[in-house]
C-alpha cells in the first residue's frame, strides 16, 4: 500500500509541476489584461503577420512542456538508481557478499563503537572463529557444497549471538563476534561452547552429510584499554593456541599471552631479515637399513641459528612462517644449503626433504625445485620429497599435478605420516609413490594392540604394493628389532642420531654403517647432538 501511494503522489507532482507554471501565467496575465494587450499589439502589427505565429508558438510551448516533464522523470528515476546503487555499495563494503554478515571493516567499526560504554562496568568480547580443515568440504562437495557449508554455519553462529552484538566473516572459513555483556560475565565462554557444539552438528549437503569443528579465541577487554585492531589482534592469537591445542577447543586469551605475542611478533620481524641473512639452515637426521644399520640417506629438518637466541626448532618457526607467508622462502633457502651440502656425500645416499602443505598450493613448486637442483648440481634421482597424507586428501588433483611432475623429472616422492590421514588405495595406485613412511605416534607406542596391528597392517599392505617402508621415531632397541622382524625396511629415530648440522652429517655419511645397530655396523663414532629438544621432524624444508 505504501508503494501505491509514493506513485500516485510523484504522479500528482509531476503533473503540479506542469499546470503550475501555466496557472501561474494564467493569473499574472489576467492581472495586467496581458491578452488584450498582446491582442491589440498584433493587430497594431498587422504588416508582420505576426497573427501567423500564435498558434505555432502555443503549440511549440506545449511541445517543451511535454519534454520538460520527460526530463524531470529521467532525473527522477536515475536519481532513484543512484541512491540504490549507492547503498548497494555500501551494503557490499560493510558486509560479506555470501553470508550476508559483517565484513572486517565493519566489525572494527563496531569494535570501536563498542569501546565506550553505555553503562558502567561493561566489558566487550570478542571471539575470533576459525574453522578446521574446512577445505576438504570443498574438495569433496565442489565450491557450491562449501559455500552452503559456511551459510549453514553463519546462520547458526548469527543465532546464537542474536541482538546480544555482531558477528562477521573475516574472509575464507574464519568468523568473529562481538558481544558487551557485564564484567565478570561467563557469558563469552558459555557462547565459545555454544558455538562448538553448533558448528559440529553435522550439514546436509548435496552428495552426503559434512561435518566440520572450530577454533574459538576469546578476548575479554575493558573499553578504552586497547583499540579495535589490537582487540582482534589477541583474539587471533588466542584461535591459534586453540587449533594447536587440538581441533574443536577454544583458548581464552590472558595477560600472560602478552609477552608471547610479543615476543611472536618479533620472530616474525626477525624472519623477514633471517631469510635473507642465511640464518636458517638444514639439519640432517640419518635413514639407516634396519637389518645392516647402514646408512642409506637423510632427512633435511629446517633449523633457525638466531642470532641472539641461538637454534630454535621448527616446531616455532615454522607456523609462524605460514601464517606470515613466508613459508615458501624459507623452504626453498633451506633445500638450496641441503642439496649444496648434500653433494659431498657418497653417491648411493638420498636426501629427503618435507613440503610443507602450504607450498602445494603452488603449481610452479615442481619447477621451482628443479631449478634448486641445477643451480646446486644434486642429481634428481637422489632427491626424496615427503608429502604429509593430509595435504594429500585435501587438494587431490592439485597434489597430482605436482607429484607426477617432481616424478616425471626422476625425483622419488615419499607419502609421509602414512595412517594419519584418510589415503585410500587408489591414491597410493594413482600417484605411484615411491615409498611410504609411518607415522612416529604408532612406533614409539606400538606396545598398544591398536598401534601395533596398525603397523602391521600398513607393513603387508607395503609389501603387496612393492614399495619400501621407513618408520619414523625410533627409540628404542626393541621397537628397531621387532619392525626388522615384521619386515620394515628402514628407520630413523633417536635410536640412530638426533638431527645433527652438516659437518657431523658428512662425518656419517662417509662411514660405511651407522655405530651401534645391524650386523656389519663399524665402531661406536660419538656424534655431538644440539640440544634443541623433541623437535618435531614434520617440520622440515
């Protein structure tokens, strides 16, 4: 109804607008006897004939009449477009296109906003959202299945917050909300939970049911004590303590976390400078033949000489260069300083490097590593590139179009962290890998029936294949003796050498078998171990 009567009145308007004017005349004429006058002058004038002229006069006022009023509706009506594109735009700038929630811009605003107080004692929350391993929900439903996805998980975050404050997309599968609730409220972490179990309840998807989980960082702050961005800032920060704490958690963040924000933040700065001064550099842990203990290759394991901190471990370094982007120099500084060392080994040993997950995302990486080996001189052959099981499912065709490239060129590819992901027969078979390596949780704990049939099982199905096995994390004489046994055909672990720099490296590399393990092994040959801790070996170049 409302509608109806906005047309009628712009009806009703236009019209005004052109029998006003001519009413207008009309009166003014009728005061001065403008007619008689101007009656009067055209028969005073008669020898101009200007009598002729009035009805072509009348009927050209018409005339510009009628096209006045198509201008002024023109006017009208791109003004009207003007205004909806306009708020279009704006609704485009402070929104996300898919979900329909804030965007970034948006929420800071609405952070800052936040930050003064309607009543006293009120405090803010926000809580930083990130989904985990949403990816293969795209990989597996297409584009269309993840775009529902986050619409689904939108919708139900949105309703759980409510009029309480606003939720945003951050971009990709992150989200953010912010809530004002009274100080010393449990209300924020009530809802981090809340939002956990709403995010795991599984989506019904064309093609099946997905399921996914959340990280949730949550920041409680008083107004006017940080400023928007720093808000955001700590609650990301406190996500990612959350998705390294383990999948479906949320990390409250708290003043301790200071000092290691900091003290991230610096690392991050440093690496920047660290790259580009050759201080991370490749450290190498032996691959030894179980049933001879001879030494059959290495492992390349990143490690950052700080300059003031001395050798720090991937485990801290490397997420950071992830999530800075800078994972892709880094890999590729260390694998150069691998391969030049590398070529002053006997010929018969292999280097084995780690891709990092982040690094498959990019469809030059086959050609980038080639390029490495010309400019070092390492022969292709020799070179063994390790690709985490995850990484595989989660971006299939990508990965296959990056392997058979690193295999076409002659460089072997190990599947690495077999049993931790969901690799079927048919990935094994399609991308014909060259070796398979075991996870390190199931052969330090193989005492456990699970992990022990799990071995075993990955054992025979290696032998049908015809590929050879190493497992990882080897530490004690027993495990080496019983995975010889059940046919394991190489090891590394603590049992053989810590992860050990490029001089001590070369010291094993030219003994014929490692000390202390196999039937033909040579004299003990102490060899120096940086203490750097339990450095996790998934973090190499």
């Amino acid at each position: 109804m409302p509608r109806i009567l906005r047309r009628l009145w712009s009806s009703c308007r236009d019209l005004l607008v052109a029998v006003l004017p001519i009413l207008l005349v009309g009166m003014i004429g009728g005061q001065f006897n403008a007619s008689e006058h101007f009656h009067d002058f055209i028969h005073g004038a008669e020898f101009v004939e200007l009598d002729e002229y009035e009805l072509g006069l009348l009927v050209s006022g018409l005339f510009y009449l009628g096209l006045l009023l198509r201008r002024t509706r023109r006017l009208r009506t791109e003004l009207r477009m003007r205004r909806s594109a306009e708020q279009e735009a704006k609704q485009l700038a402070d929104h996300d296109a898919l979900t329909g929630l804030s965007n970034r811009r948006s929420l800071t605003a609405y952070i800052g906003a936040a930050l003064h107080p309607i009543t006293p004692g009120t405090m803010i929350s926000v809580l930083a959202i990130d989904l985990d391993r949403f990816k293969p929900i795209n990989d597996t439903y297409g584009h269309e299945g993840g775009d529902l996805a986050l619409c689904t998980i939108a919708n139900r975050i949105q309703k759980l917050v409510g009029e309480r404050g606003a939720v945003a997309r951050m971009g990709g599968d992150e989200f953010a909300c912010v809530i004002r609730h009274p100080e010393g409220s449990a209300l924020p972490m009530e809802l981090a939970e809340a939002i956990l179990h709403a995010v795991a309840k599984p989506i019904q998807l064309r093609g099946g049911l997905a399921e996914v989980s959340a990280s949730i960082g949550v920041l409680t702050a008083a107004p006017g004590s940080r400023s928007a961005e720093d808000i955001l800032g700590a609650a990301d920060f406190a996500m990612y303590r959350a998705k390294r704490a383990g999948r479906s958690s949320c990390c409250e963040f708290v003043p301790a976390m200071e000092a290691e924000m900091r003290d991230r933040a610096q690392l991050e700065l440093d690496m920047h400078a660290g790259i580009n001064r050759g201080e991370f550099i490749p450290y190498f842990q032996p691959i030894v033949m179980l049933r001879s203990g001879e030494v059959t290759g290495f492992e390349a394991l990143a490690r950052w000489k700080h300059p003031n901190r001395g050798l720090i471990a991937p485990d801290i370094f490397i997420p950071i260069a992830e999530d800075a982007g800078m994972i892709q120099d880094l890999g590729f500084a260390v694998l150069r300083k691998a391969c030049a060392e590398a070529r002053h080994w006997p010929q018969h040993l292999t280097l084995s490097v780690n891709i990092s997950p982040l690094q498959l995302n990019d469809p030059w990486l086959a050609q980038r590593i080639l390029q490495v080996l010309c400019t070092t001189g390492f022969p292709a052959g020799r070179l063994i590139v390790e690709v985490t099981e995850n990484r595989l499912v989660q971006d299939m065709e990508a990965a296959r179009t990056i392997l058979m490239s690193l295999k076409t060129a002659g460089i072997q590819v190990a599947l690495d962290d077999f049993g931790t992901g969901y690799a079927s027969l048919k990935h094994l078979r399609e991308l014909a890998f060259n070796r398979i390596k075991i996870d390190r949780n199931f052969v330090q704990d193989m005492d456990a029936e699970e992990n022990g049939q799990i071995v075993r099982a990955i054992l025979s199905l290696s032998e049908g294949l015809g590929l050879p096995v190493t497992a990882e994390g080897i530490e004690t004489d027993d495990n080496a003796t019983a995975l010889a046994l059940l046919g394991c055909d190489f090891g590394q672990g603590y049992l053989f050498s810590r992860p050990v720099d490029a001089a001590a490296a070369l010291l094993i590399a030219r003994s014929r078998a490692y000390p202390g393990h196999g039937t033909d092994a040579q004299p003990p040959v102490h060899i120096a171990e940086p203490a750097i801790g339990q450095a996790s070996a998934r973090y190499g170049t």
